[in-house]
C-alpha cells in the first residue's frame, strides 16, 4: 500500500488488475463599422440630415438588413453619460465631421473624415458615396471637449512573485503551477486558475475572467503530468500507470482509478503512458546499436544463475555478446500479496550501482536480461536498426503483447531515456509503489519522465507472456533465426539446448 498527501490526502490501493491492464485511450463580436457609429450626415430613408454645428444628436437605428451594433462606440448613446460596458464616458465631443475630435479620440478639422482623411465636403458625394449636405459644416463648431478614452486592454504588470491558487497575481500577473494562468476577477483580484468563464459566478461574485500575462509553461519531466494526490485539473493527465485525471471542482482534480464519490468526475485527461508512443523518422543522426548488457544474479535455490551465465560466457552470448557488461549481486525478493515477486527496491539499488559504473554513459543502449534469458547483442542490434531511432530520443522498447506490454526478461532503454532516469529517479522511487515488480517499476518511472515507448513484439519470445501452458523444457520456440530473446530457461542443458535451437535456425537463413 502507498499513500499519499496533498490536496486530495486518500490511500491508493494498488489494485492488481488495474495496475497490470493497460486501457484502452480513452465568439467574439465584430465591430460596427465606422461609418454606422458617427456619421455626419446618413441618409436614412432617402433623406439627408444635415449635422448643424457639431454634435449628431440622432442614434443609429438598425433593421434586418443591416447588422447588429456590436462593438463599444456603437453600443453608446451619442450623449455624455455611461456606455454598454459601465464605463463614464463624454461623448459630446463626438462631432460630425466639422472641428473637434472624432469617436477614436483624434483631432479631426474641418474637412477631415473620420478616419483621418482629407475630404472635400462643401457639397458633393463623401468617402461612403452617400449624397450629403454639409454646406453648413464648415461653420465654426464650438470649442473641442475631451477626447473619448478607447477601450483599455488588461494593466501592464507591476511585478511581485508569481503566484499560485488563491494569491493575488494582479501584480506579477504570471503562475507557479504549470498550465495555470492568472484570470482578473476585477480591477482588484486576479488569482491563478486552471479555467475561468467570464461572467461565472462564485461565492455570488462575477468574474470578468480577462488573462493576464501567459499560462505557466509545463515542463517536459514528471513535472508534465501528476501524480496521484496532486492536481491535475491544469496539465490535464496522469504520471501513475492507468490513473485517470477526474474532476473534483473547478479548482482540483485528481488522478484516481475510479470515479470518487460526490466529486464532478468528469475524466479530463489519463495515464500519460498510453499516448507516448515513439513515432520515429524525424530529423537527426540515427542511434546507433552499440550495447552495454546487464545480469542481476540472484540468490535463487531453484536457479543456479552463475550457472547460467558461465554458459553464455563459454558461447560468447547473453550480455557476453554485447559491447559493454556487467554482473550484479542480488538479493531474495519478497512475495507481494498476489504472490508475484516484489524485488524493487533490489533493482533501484542496482540500477544505482549501473550509474555509478558509468558504462552505460559510453553506449548507445543499456540492456538488462535476466540470467535465464538467452539472447543475442547481434539480433538486438538488427531490431534496433528497424526501429530508427534517433540520438536524442529518449526511448524503451515494449516487447510484448501481454499485460502492460514490458517484460523484465529484457529491457532495453536508450542512452537518453537512462539520462532522463538518473536525472530522476529519486522522483520515482518516492512516488512510484515498491510493492510490485521492478519491471512495472522501470515502465512506469520511465512513461513518468515523458520518456516514449516503441514496441517490438518480435523481439523477445517470452513463455509467460504467451499464455501457453509452461513447459521449461520446451525448446520450440527458440527455433528462430531473428527473435532476439528467449524466456525462461532455468537449467543450463535446456539453457544451451535453446541456444543451440536458435543458432542452427540462424544457419539455416532468417
């Protein structure tokens, strides 16, 4: 059992069948044009109106044919008070195209349209191609008021830390929380939010919801996702293998197996291992097929497995085929409650010693092989090359269609994805559950750090990943000439007898 504190505090319960099943994947307004909003002369009905010295007195009338009023100027009246959006306003110095300043705040004289153009309107057709009079325009107006204030966009920031959900960030106007982004209540309260809908009412209060600032970038790490007991209502997906992102409120959600009562749950995003499959064939160098191999020997009555790799050594085979290996003391693993083996915190100790080492760092793969594997560092290579990897993708190697797809026989993880491991694995070891085995470890660390999956079910023939009934003498299935693993062979005559099987079919042409 692992638990977990934070926002949401509750126990997860590593149900077997939900951490061994992989699931299925689960208007803006247009202005009004200038000439509707301040015309200075309109023929309305065939009819001209003469402006008589300045202010145009009428408001514009609209019927089917023409469109709605939607922007700011077009929705005010045209005298001094309060317009559409609650704002004060002086609107008498809205003039029709004498002396005084125009609706955009410009200074317009005499014989200057609205829009800042010389015209000629003594008599004649104005820029609309609209019959007017304006004989009497050219009359002196009455002193200029006060230009009208154009529509103000959000306040520039005024500095402070960036905030996280209930601080004000009216002032820094940016977030901690990745994917958060500062929404202003009013002109006094802004706070980080994952969503806001203007006009949204909390606690009897509207929000005007506008952004300020730019959302709180969300990294690449485990950072990109979260973890079970975090929210995740902003990055919107699941650092723990089959959790989904359920909807508590409009301020948390957070990563559950299934719905929890009296919550919204609505799933707003899943575990980030179904969707990180490795495209391949971008740009860049490829990968090459260097390999550093390594056996954890165990203190296994049942196995002898120094026995084993003495094999593979006399056959130049196993992790004795790659360029790099190395050999580890185990320990005796303990048995889960679903009597499956438990040895994490065996391999977290291991892989430790592998970074210590440091021969993974001069390879292009590390490769972990259990010692009753047999397997060939040539025929990896080969799937390898297929799979056109490049330099700088961090990616593992699904080998099988069983369960969650990766099987600890043979794991395989480029030099990047072991960067990505090293730089956090104590993030795994604190939040990912020891209770099962370090395979589902390994898989689950690795789709946490963002690192992309490729699969190649090919590669390994494992006997407990076939659903067949188990027969360890059984040779059969090693009669491959391309299959570059096979599992599990605890004696070291049925051990050799698969090498020899697979060898020969090798001979005999892929």
């Amino acid at each position: 059992m692992l638990t977990h504190q934070g926002s949401d505090q509750y126990d997860v319960v590593q149900d077997k069948d939900f951490l061994l099943s992989e699931e299925g994947v689960s208007s803006a307004a247009s202005s009004q044009p200038r000439w509707r909003q301040v015309a200075g002369a309109m023929l309305i009905g065939g009819t001209a109106l003469v402006a008589t010295a300045g202010v145009l007195a009428s408001r514009s009338t609209h019927s089917a044919a023409t469109a709605q009023v939607s922007s700011k100027v077009g929705l005010q009246a045209y005298g001094a008070g309060v317009d559409a959006y609650g704002q004060q306003q002086v609107y008498g110095a809205e003039v029709a195209y004498g002396a005084g300043v125009d609706a955009y705040g410009q200074q317009a004289g005499a014989g200057v349209d609205a829009y800042g153009q010389q015209a000629v309107y003594g008599a004649g057709v104005d820029a609309y191609a609209q019959q007017a009079a304006y004989a009497q325009a050219a009359a002196p107006a009455a002193a200029a008021a006060p230009a009208a204030v154009a529509p103000a966009g959000p306040p520039p920031p005024t500095g402070g830390e960036c905030g996280a959900p209930g601080d004000n960030c009216a002032g820094s106007q940016c977030c901690k929380d990745p994917g958060f982004q500062c929404f202003s209540k009013n002109n006094d309260y802004a706070t980080c939010r994952a969503v806001c809908e203007k006009g949204m009412i909390e606690e009897g209060e509207p929000w005007d919801c506008t952004p300020l600032g730019q959302p709180a970038p969300v990294p690449d790490g485990p950072e990109h996702c979260s973890w079970s007991g975090e929210n995740c209502i902003a990055v919107k997906c699941c650092n723990d293998a089959n959790m989904k992102c359920f909807q508590k409120d409009g301020y948390f959600a957070g990563c559950k197996f299934k719905p929890v009562e009296g919550w919204d749950n609505t799933v707003i995003g899943e575990f980030r291992g179904w969707h990180q499959a490795y495209s391949g064939g971008g740009a860049g160098a490829p990968l090459g097929t260097s390999l550093y191999c390594i056996a954890v020997k165990s203190p296994n009555a049942r196995v002898k497995e120094d026995q084993l790799l003495q094999a593979a050594q006399a056959k130049s085979i196993g992790i004795y085929s790659c360029n790099d290996n190395s050999v580890f003391d185990g320990a005796v693993a303990a048995k889960t409650a679903w009597k499956s083996i438990s040895n994490t915190d065996i391999f977290i100790n291991v892989w430790n010693q592998v970074q210590q080492q440091g021969k993974w760092q001069n390879n292009d793969w590390t490769v972990k092989a259990d010692p009753d594997c047999v397997f060939f560092g040539q025929r990896i290579g080969w799937h390898l090359e297929k799979l056109n990897i490049k330099q700088q993708d961090a990616v593992y190697i699904k080998n099988c269609d069983f369960k969650f797809r990766f099987q600890g026989s043979l794991e395989i993880f480029s030099n990047e994805a072991m960067k990505r491991y090293y730089q956090y694995s104590g993030m795994c070891a604190d939040k990912i559950g020891h209770e099962g085995g370090e395979d589902f470890f390994m898989m689950t660390c690795m789709d946490a750090m963002g690192v992309e999956a490729v699969e190649d079910d090919s590669i390994l023939y494992d006997k407990y990943a076939t659903g067949e009934h188990l027969v360890l003498d059984d040779v059969s299935s090693c009669k491959s000439g391309y299959t570059a693993a096979f599992h599990p062979f605890r004696t070291v005559d049925v051990w050799e007898d698969c090498a020899t099987a697979a060898i020969q079919a090798e001979q005999k042409g892929r």
